[in-house]
C-alpha cells in the first residue's frame, strides 16, 4: 500500500504543473479553469495527506514522549 502511496504522490507531482491550461480562458463554475483546477488538485492532494498519515505514517513515531 505504501508504494501505491508514493507512485500517487509522484504523479501529483507532476500534475501540478498545469501547463495545459495556462491560456485557457474558459470559465467553470464561474471561475478561471486554472483556478478551478488547483481547486479540485488541493482536495485531492488532502485526501492523499489523510491516505498517507493512515498508511504510511511509521509507527516508530507514535510512541510516548519521555
């Protein structure tokens, strides 16, 4: 699951980069796609934040504070 994880965040790497819409003047949902693009791209990259703390998160680091 973990390399799954990784693979995910290396391709939302790359996604980031929305070149493709960089002149694009098209409105959705009454703003710029660009911006609505970054929009749906955050949420996304949260919902990997939540996968990778639940699945990823080394469980060396949970121990009591001494």
């Amino acid at each position: 699951m973990r390399w799954v994880l990784y693979l995910a965040m290396v391709v939302l790497y790359v996604l980031h980069n929305d070149l493709w819409y960089w002149d694009d003047a098209q409105l959705v949902l009454g703003l710029p796609v660009g911006l609505t693009y970054h929009i749906f791209f955050c949420v996304v990259v949260a919902g990997l934040m939540g996968l990778l703390v639940r699945y990823a998160w080394p469980r060396d680091l949970d121990g009591e504070a001494e």
